[in-house]
C-alpha cells in the first residue's frame, strides 16, 4: 500500500495543482459561482479516486511483489494480473530466472570438469613421486635424504590441493564412523616422521584410546594439517610439540601445542581465513594459507570445533573439540 501511494503521489500533486490553476483562471475571470466550484472540485476528487482505487485493484499482487524481497528464485514464475506494466514486468523476471538458470548450469560443469581435472592430475603426480621416493629409499646418501625431504613437501603440498578439491563435494566423500583419538594420533605421527627428524622436533603424546564419532581420513588431514604447521614454526626454537586429550562433561579436547614463535596478536582472529599467511608468512615462504582454513572447514562439515591460542615467541595451541 505505501508503496502505490509513494507511486502515485506525483500523479495527486499534479491533479491538485491542476484543478487548482483551472479554477483560479475562471474565478480570475470573474466566474465565482462557488457551488460550481465545490461541484467542480468534487467531480476532480471523485475520479481520481475511482481511478487510484482501480488502479490498486488490477496491480495490488504487482505492488506487493515489489515491496516483499524473493525468498526462493522460483517466486520469479508468480503470475500477476493481466495489468500491461504487471505482465511486462512478470516476463521480465521469468527471463531473467531462464538466463539465470542456464548460467548456473554452464558454471556448475565448469567447476565439475575443474574438479576431475584437479583430482585426475594429482593421482597422476603421485605416480612419479613415489618412484622417486622407492629410488631416494635405496641410497643414504645426504643428497637422497634431501631428495625424499622435498618429495614430502610435494607429496603434502598435492595432499593439500587434493582435499581442497574433494571440500565441494564433502557429502560425497564423508563417512561417520567410531574413532580411536590414540589411533589417529599414531598414524599421524607415522607419516609425519621425516618431517620430525628433520628439523630436530619431536612428539610428545599423552592421548587416551578415547573413541569419537568422526570420519577417520578427515581427521587425519586435519591433524597432519596441525602437526605440520606445529614443527614448521617450532624448528630452530623448540625442540617438542606435544599432542594430548584433555576430557570435559560433555566433551573431549585434542590438543596440539607447540613452544615456537607463535603467531603475531594482530593476526590471530584471521588465521582461519583462506590463503591468510599473516607475518609469519613473509618469514615461511612455503606457508599457503590453505592448512587451518581447509581444517576449520572440514570441522564445521563434520560437527566439530577448532580453536587456536597463541602467543608471539611463545608457541600456539590448536585445539579439536569432539562432543560426547
């Protein structure tokens, strides 16, 4: 209704004034019958509400459409009143919702053929690392122990692109299952070794066989993801990360806390955001910004919680939270 009366406020300004101006000229003029005047008036009056009333009558749901926002895409196919503005504007939105359509379905095979694109290179790139990997394996020499360092990071790095890629299509890819905390933790620490011996930090672990609800092959990202960024920052200032469970009333906490340069006050609140590398990024060249956002991520999908504390030159703590 507000919006009809804002509409055709110019149009009752405009009958006013000419109605005014029609009579000033004959009262001007010297014809001053005042009850042709009031008549004259309450004709003026009497059509132009006819007509406001007619008006709202054949554009009423026209006028509500416009004054209520959309809240599903296909409102757009709401038929209106046979009114032309009200027909024209309905075609108007069905074409639009047509074109709209049709685009999403061009972009959503775009970014299906990116996706198997994506994961098909990297099963392709993983061949030949592990042959270069069953190679560096044969010799001890200190140019092969280098050989198999930077297989790892490459190794990890098409991990990283891999889960990214497999996140559009999380549904898909999760499987709930029972757990074991002390198990994960494990068979982190397992693919983790080099890493450890090479910057000289090592695991301390005090987890319980505490069992969680969770997907097993996420978890393991997540806690490599930790584990990695842990070691990184710690190197040449630490020479432990510690990985424990702590247990509340309603939930269990899998803490990883590392002693290394921690993270920068400033930067803490944006740490989970995507390809956010903060000061110490300018410091690790080799930080992406990726690992503790695609963790946070992964955390919301599965139900979990993710919380990060950290002190400049004093190290971090990362913790997951599982409900119990």
């Amino acid at each position: 209704m507000s919006l009809f009366f804002r509409e055709h406020l110019p149009l009752i300004i405009i009958n006013c004034l000419q109605t005014t101006v029609i009579i000033l000229v004959f009262w001007l003029d010297g014809y001053r019958s005042v009850p042709l005047v009031l008549y004259s008036l309450f004709l003026g009056v009497f059509f132009l509400t006819i007509y406001l009333i007619y008006r709202y009558i054949t554009h009423k749901s026209f006028y509500k459409r416009l004054a209520q926002p959309m809240r599903h895409l296909d409102e757009a196919f709401e038929t209106f009143h046979s009114a032309p503005l009200a027909e024209a504007f309905s075609k108007l939105l069905k074409s639009q919702y047509t074109l709209h359509l049709n685009e999403r379905t061009h972009q959503e095979k775009r970014r299906k053929n990116h996706l198997t694109f994506i994961n098909q290179w990297v099963h392709q790139m993983k061949t030949p690392l592990s042959v270069i990997a069953l190679i560096a394996q044969e010799s001890d020499e200190e140019y092969m122990m280098s050989i198999r360092s930077e297989t790892d990071k490459l190794e990890k790095g098409l991990e990283l692109v891999l889960y990214a890629a497999r996140l559009e299509t999380f549904e898909h890819d999760f499987q709930v299952q029972s757990v074991s905390l002390k198990k994960i933790t494990e068979q982190a620490i397992r693919e983790n070794k080099r890493l450890f011996i090479k910057n000289e930090v090592y695991p301390e672990i005090d987890v319980q066989s505490t069992v969680v609800e969770s997907d097993e092959k996420w978890l393991i990202f997540i806690l490599n993801q930790l584990i990695t960024n842990a070691v990184k920052y710690s190197a040449g200032k630490s020479r432990k990360i510690i990985i424990a469970e702590t247990k509340r009333s309603t939930q269990v906490e899998l803490i990883v806390q590392d002693f290394g340069i921690g993270i920068p006050k400033t930067d803490v609140k944006r740490v989970f955001n995507p390809f956010f590398t903060g000061e110490n990024g300018r410091l690790y060249r080799e930080s992406t910004g990726m690992g503790l956002y695609l963790a946070k991520e992964v955390c919301e999908k599965m139900g979990h919680g993710i919380k990060l504390e950290s002190l400049q030159e004093e190290g971090t703590t990362v913790k997951l939270i599982f409900q119990i």
